[in-house]
C-alpha cells in the first residue's frame, strides 16, 4: 500500500534529523540553541506520531461493527478527566447511539479531535478554565458529533504544529462515508462537527 511505503520513506529521515538536533546540541548549548533545538525535536516527533498513526490506519481492517458512541466518547472524556483536572469537560446526549462502523477508525479519530480539542484548551488565558464540549445527535441516517473547545486550534496552535491530524481524521472519516468540519465560531472557540452514517 502507499500510505505503508511513504510512511516508511518518511521515518529514516525523521530519524537522521533527530540525531543532527542531538550534535548540534553538543557545539554549543547556548539558552537560543536548545530553544530552537527543541522546537525542531518536538517538529520531528510530531510528524513521527503522523507516520505512526497512518501506518496504523492502513494497517486496520475494514470490518464493520455496532459501536456505541456515546459509550465511546464518555469513556474517553473520563480519562481526560483524571489526566487534564485543570480541564472542564462535559458530554450532552442520549445513553445510546448507535453506529455501524469499524471502530478502530472510529477510536483513531475521535482520539485525534479530542487531543486537539485538550491540547487547546489547555493553552486558554490563564485567567479563564479551559473546556470541551462533545454533543452526539442523531437524524434520520446519520449521527452528528460536535466537539467544541475553547483555546487555539489549527497552525497557530503552538509553534511546532503540523496540523496534519486533521487531514488524517478527514480521510478516516470518509472511508467511513461521513464528512467532517471544522468551524471557528468565535476568535477563540472552535468545533469539529463529524457526521457519520449509522
């Protein structure tokens, strides 16, 4: 598969460059080197998670299944509890929603939004409390997930951002049949809405 060779292709020279940070870290270690030295490093161990995260999704079976996405979600909301106390979270639908996917992809990408979602609100002002918001809707054939925050999303989300998880989740998502949005509703509140058929 092509996703499997690029990403191979990929990590050799992720990895040279991690070790060049490390030399030229040992040169001379001034306070500007080993910011702009760690601003690389953090760079090149983000696009590793990207080539880890394609490399398991072309991995992933395509065998469909009944998953309940409110279960899923609120499970993982409440890990981000116990890991981001600093972090208001909360969750706004019914007990069960129904959606029959593979739910691999279905973890993979809400795993992806969310940590979006956390790591920007966890950058809010310090004189405001950070929040996530996930809402689950159902229509005629389809569910509609909003995962809304406060905080920075996107390029301008820290200095070393890709900002390739998104093109991940998007991709994901379609091989699911659904489509995904990302609206900035105000300067600093965004949502990421998924619509998945059921």
């Amino acid at each position: 598969m092509l996703a499997t060779a690029l990403a191979h292709e990929i990590k050799n020279p992720v990895a040279l460059a991690l070790a060049y940070t490390g030399l030229i870290r040992q040169i001379g270690n001034t306070p500007e080197i080993e910011e702009y030295c760690n601003l690389i490093q953090q760079s090149l161990l983000d696009v590793g998670d990207l080539v880890h995260e394609l490399l398991y999704a072309a991995q992933l079976g395509t065998e469909p299944t009944d998953v309940n996405i409110t279960m899923l979600l609120t499970e993982m909301l409440n890990e981000y509890r116990v890991a981001m106390p600093g972090i208001s979270f909360a969750i706004n639908s019914d007990p069960v929603h129904i959606c029959h996917a593979n739910e691999r992809y279905i973890r993979l990408i809400f795993s992806n939004l969310l940590k979006n979602a956390v790591e920007a609100a966890d950058m809010v002002d310090i004189a405001e409390i950070g929040w996530v918001l996930v809402s689950v809707t159902r229509f005629e054939d389809a569910l509609q997930v909003s995962i809304c925050n406060n905080g920075v999303l996107g390029e301008h989300k820290k200095p070393h951002s890709s900002g390739m998880g998104l093109g991940i989740c998007e991709w994901l998502i379609k091989q699911l049949g659904g489509e995904l949005n990302v609206q900035n509703n105000t300067p600093d509140v965004y949502t990421a809405e998924i619509i998945l058929p059921v």
